[in-house]
C-alpha cells in the first residue's frame, strides 16, 4: 500500500505521470526534495502567473513562489508532509482548499492527522505523492506522481468541477515539467550510460 492511499483511498480526480531516471533511489528521492522553482521552464512560471490573475484582479494577496527554495517545502508550508524517509520510495503533500475561488482559500493544515480529521464539506481535499520504483537491472528508476483530489460536498463538487475543467490541462503539464527537471537534476550526478 503506498502512503498516499491512507490519506485519500477515495477521490473523484486522479492524474498519474511518471518518467524513467538512469540514477539511484536515493538521488531520485533527493532530487524531488531538493528541486526549486528556478528549474522549471518558462512555460510552467507562465501558467503559475496565469493561476494568479484571479486573486489579483479581485484584490487579494496572491502566495508568492520562492525561486530557489525547494518546491516540496514550500507546498508542505501550506499543508502537510510524510516520507518514507527510510525507504526513499514515497513522499506525499497535502492540501485543503476552495480552489475555484480567485485566492484558493487554502486551509492551514498543521498535520497528517488534521488532514484526516477535516469534515468541512465545502472544500476539496487533494493529496499529492512522488513514489521511486528502482529497476535494478538496467539501474534506473521510474518515478511517478499521482495526484488525487476528493471534494465530499455536493456544491463543492460542482464548483471544482468547473474549475477542474479550466485547469485541468494546464495542470498536467506542470506535473510533466516537474518531472524532467527532476530528470535533468538526478542523473547530473547518476550513473553513467555505460554504468561507471
């Protein structure tokens, strides 16, 4: 069972992408707590600044990305983090929110278990992994990300599902450039192409 199943088993959206890495499991797994914002590509910052409009438009303060601080970090600032610290194979955030509001309205989570206990209908809960499958044969390794989303209100629902259909794409995406720089930032220091 992977960690994420123990925080939304239920959801009513799910995104998997994943990409192969000629690196070990531990410079996977380092290279998605380590990677920051400045290492994804132009497109992705355009879509960030789009997602912004909104808040902006209707006066509200929009959260501010920090370039060069690791991306993991500052998602888990507004939710919550677990790893499987000791067997570099997953590490899931969380997050609860009104997303489809011009500011999201993201609710403070201060824990794994606060996120389990919130009973508030009308958000939506979603949970996000990175999980390192290592291939030792050919060693590489394919790391995936599952993203799942759960909105257990009916007007919640209807609401995020408009939303969803908005950024849905655009989402995509940004889990596709996260990982090629996660990509390009492990096997900067993996095995070679001929394994020395």
């Amino acid at each position: 069972m992977k960690l994420i199943d123990r925080f939304l088993p239920s959801f009513d959206y799910r995104i998997v992408h994943s990409t192969s890495m000629r690196c070990s499991r531990r410079e996977a797994f380092n290279a998605i707590k380590e990677l920051t914002p400045a290492e994804l590509s132009p497109a992705v910052w355009f879509l960030f600044w789009l997602r912004g409009v909104p808040a902006r438009l209707a006066g509200y303060p929009y959260p501010h990305i920090q370039r060069h601080q690791p991306i993991v970090r500052q998602l888990a600032e507004s939710g919550f983090l677990v790893s499987d610290e000791e067997g570099e194979s997953e590490i899931v955030l969380g997050m609860i929110g009104q997303y489809w509001k011009p500011h999201g309205e993201i609710r403070r989570v201060e824990s794994a278990e606060d996120f389990l206990a919130f009973d508030k209908l009308d958000n939506t809960m979603a949970a996000m992994n990175f999980v390192v499958n290592e291939n030792p044969d050919s060693g590489s390794v394919l790391v995936t990300t599952e993203t799942r989303i759960y909105t257990p209100g009916p007007t919640a629902r209807r609401r995020f599902s408009l939303y969803w259909t908005l950024v849905r794409l655009g989402s995509g995406h940004i889990r596709r450039e996260i990982l090629r720089a996660l990509k390009r930032r492990a096997e900067r220091h993996g095995p070679s192409q001929d394994g020395n």
